[in-house]
C-alpha cells in the first residue's frame, strides 16, 4: 500500500474514512502527510488535526511505535511487512508492502476515527498489529503548548524544563517561561537532553542535511527562537538533525522514544546538572550495593561451611577417641584377666609372662567359643570367658 503526495501531478493519496460501518460513504475522518515544516502524517476529523506522526526516523514514523531498540514491537512486525519513505522532488510517499508473497497487509480507516494496520494470518483472520492513535497521550496536543504527556504519570501532563503552569490552580495545565529573555535564554542557556520522546509537531521546524549534533547546537543558538534540535534518525547518529523553532507542541514519552535537546536558561541547566550528578551517585551506590551485598553473602555463607565442616571433623574425631579409648580399656581388661590366669613361676598367678595354650585347650574351655562365654570384642578380636581343666 502506498500513499503520499505526487509534487508533479498534485495527486494526492490519502486515506478516508466510510461514515459507519456500512455505509461506504465519505466519512469525517481523513488522513494524509503535511509538507509544512519537516513532512508528517496526519489524522483529522473534519480537518482538525487529531492525532500527528511525527517525521521519518529511517525506520518508521518518529510517534508511531517505540523505536529505540531493535527488539521492540517495530522489529517484530518488519519480519512481515516492509516500511518505505520517500521524499524528493518528484513525489513524497509512505508504503508497506509485505516481505513475501504468503503474507498480506493493509491500512484501514475506521468510521470511528482509529488507523489500523492489519495483516492476514493463516488462520484466515485479519489481525491488527498497530493502531493509531493507541492511549490519550496519542491525542494531538492532549497537554497544550510546552508541555509533554507521560501515560505512566497520574496526571499524565508536566510542564518542560524550563517552564511552569501559568494558573497553578487551574483544571488545564498552560505551560509559560519561568524566565522571560530578550533572546533565547540568555546568558550561560544550554540544552537539556530528554530522552524517550515522540518529537514536537515538526510543522515550525527546519531539517538540517548532513550537519551533526554539535553543528546542529551552534545552529540552533544563533536564532533567538529556536527552542530545541534532534538527530533526525535512530540508528545513523549525526548524518542529520532537526531544528525547532517557536512553541513546542505535542510531545509525549514513549518506552524508547527518541532523544530531545531543549534549550534551557543557565538555572534550569545547572538545576540538571545537579539533578544528574545526585543520579550519577545513586547509580553508583546502587553498584556498590549490589557488588557489596553478593560479597557479604559469599563471606557469610563460606563461614558458614566452614564451621559446619569444624563442627563434623570435631565430632568424628571425638568419636574416634572415644572409640579407641573403649579398646585400650577392653585390652586392658584382657590382659588383666591373662595375668590371673597364667601362673607364674611359684605357682602363683599374676605373672607378667603369658602362658602359651593350644587350640583345643581354648576351645574346651570356651565350650567352642560359645556366645554364652563372650565377653565382648578388643583390639586383637573377640574375648571369651573360659574354664581350664586346672580351675
């Protein structure tokens, strides 16, 4: 599908809306690009701007889907579907043409006023994959002039760095310098980088070809009016930049939008400065904390093995000790109970001389080694009680 404006011809391809769902009619809804400025897409109803765009990023249309990674939502669809933007003298055209010829895409308006892009899946369905405008911050202009809409913010709409509610009081936020200057914004005026951001409306703005950031700052501070600049793509940083000049209008965070550079008076950009300093020291305890607390952990927990490796070693050896303290006794035993009944030299039992007996004789006395006559076991084996033939 491909729609755009023939600069030739003045053909213009845009897309409208049927009056309901069954009635094909022209509806009040339309949508088609804006060569004012940098060249945009518009949605609008009754020719009131509803929902914008954004400028060409080289990869899809600044506002329409988060585009800073490659991992994002944007990536997963361009396995099915081809985005191309074209703007030169001749014409300027959007189109989304499939990658294959097995998968099928189109762009429908409908009476409700919501762009769909859908593609048509093996199970014989239509399938929406992109939706616009998406949530309220899509709304064109939801939070007035100098200010940005957050949808993870319970108010959703804050004023920029820089400015501040003209009626603090007031239901609808009207954003106004906190700091008037002659120009710009005076002595010590900077940039403040906003990052994840869907571009203000580019319709007072001018493309810059081939001139790089820091090119396009100088730029941008020789005009009293300009208010901000930005690189132009995502992924081809410093080829070309944006210049905006006059209010800022329409901006809005995305997960992984864009950066922004937003000129700002010398306190707000030392009041950034701070604030990214007090970042920087967070972000850096935060390191620590978590390079610290795992070492502890790793401390505690090698002490903790060790002792319990101590405690089991004591405990085994303990119980060896005492083990080989029960043999020395029950060999003690043995040997006293030999003494008695070797008699010695005199007759007399209590000799230290051991008195050599043989087999047979032992087992007779024992009754053949009887479990009845055993003592208990020592060091050299078992131990019977026994009766010789001579008491």
């Amino acid at each position: 599908m491909k729609f755009g404006w023939n600069r030739k011809t003045a053909l213009d391809r845009i897309l409208t809306s049927w009056n309901s769902i069954d009635d094909p009619t022209p509806g009040e809804f339309s949508s088609g690009f804006d060569l004012h400025g940098v060249p945009q897409i518009f949605l609008y109803k009754n020719l009131v701007p509803r929902w914008r765009s954004g400028p060409w990023n080289g990869r899809t249309m600044n506002g329409m889907l988060d585009v800073g990674s490659h991992k994002d939502y944007f990536s997963d669809q361009s396995n099915f579907v081809n985005t191309t933007f074209v703007s030169n003298d001749n014409e300027i055209y959007v189109k989304f043409s499939p990658k294959n010829g097995s998968v099928f895409s189109i762009v429908v308006l409908e009476s409700m006023g919501f762009v769909n892009r859908l593609i048509w899946q093996e199970s014989q369905r239509w399938v929406k994959v992109q939706v616009f405008p998406k949530d309220m911050c899509d709304e064109y202009t939801r939070c007035g002039a100098n200010a940005i809409c957050d949808g993870d913010m319970w108010a959703h709409c804050a004023c920029l760095p820089g400015f501040e509610r003209l009626y603090p009081h007031d239901r609808y936020l009207k954003c106004q310098e906190a700091r008037k200057e002659a120009c710009g914004k005076g002595n010590g005026e900077g940039f403040v980088r906003l990052e994840g951001v869907k571009f203000p409306d580019a319709r007072n703005s001018t493309l810059y070809s081939n001139m790089s950031l820091e090119e396009c700052e100088r730029e941008c501070l020789k005009n009293c009016n300009c208010t901000g600049y930005a690189n132009v793509y995502v992924e081809e940083m410093g080829q070309d930049c944006i210049a905006w000049y006059g209010e800022l209008r329409d901006m809005r965070r995305y997960k992984s939008g864009q950066e922004f550079y937003l000129r700002v008076d010398a306190v707000e950009l030392a009041a950034d400065a701070q604030k990214n300093a007090k970042v920087h020291v967070l972000a850096t305890k935060s390191t620590l904390v978590f390079i610290i607390v795992p070492l502890l952990v790793e401390t505690l927990l090698a002490a903790l093995c060790f002792y319990y490796l101590w405690r089991r070693n004591a405990k085994r050896n303990k119980g060896q000790k005492q083990k080989q303290k029960q043999q020395l006794h029950q060999n003690k035993l043995v040997l006293d109970s030999a003494r008695r009944l070797s008699p010695n030299s005199s007759g007399e039992s209590g000799s230290t001389e051991l008195t050599m007996f043989e087999l047979s004789t032992v087992a007779a006395a024992t009754d053949h080694f009887s479990s009845a006559n055993k003592l208990g076991r020592g060091g050299f084996g078992p131990v019977y009680n026994g009766q010789l033939p001579n008491g």
